[in-house]
C-alpha cells in the first residue's frame, strides 16, 4: 500500500475511534501493518478494557502502555504526527 494511501487509512481509522466507532476503526488498523497502525490498535484494545491484547499491541508499537491516560487525546497525538 502506498504511504499516502496508508496515512488516509489511518486518519480515517482515528475518526472512527475518536466518534467512537470502535469496530470500523479496528477493521482498518487490523489489516496494516505500520508502527502507527500497532499503536492505534493499542489504544482502541485499552479503550476496550483489554490491557493484554493492549499491551501487546503497545509493545509491537514500541510505545508506553501508560504515557497517556486519556484515549482521545493520545489519538489525536497519533494523528498530528502522522
């Protein structure tokens, strides 16, 4: 997938996760393989309540499972720094 391709995919992986649309978001970040994917995935897994799978995805993301401890606004970091 191409990188502009992949960054619309995110964005829009984001948007649903912010207006909680927990499910459309995570079909998109399941089937990419990025750092940023991994990270999103991580959030929506903690949004979730699922702190294994969460840290696992963390993990893969090389990010701190605790660095953030409001979902929304660690989205919205991912996304400004897309």
């Amino acid at each position: 997938m191409r990188g502009s391709q992949n960054k619309e995919l995110l964005n829009q992986a984001i948007d649903f996760a912010i207006n909680d649309s927990w499910d459309a978001s995570h079909k998109i970040v399941q089937d990419l393989n990025s750092i940023e994917a991994y990270w999103i995935h991580a959030v929506l897994h903690k949004i979730e309540g699922d702190e294994f799978n969460s840290r696992y995805w963390y993990e893969r993301a090389q990010q701190p499972y605790e660095a953030y401890s409001d979902p929304k606004i660690e989205l919205a970091f991912i996304q400004n720094n897309l």
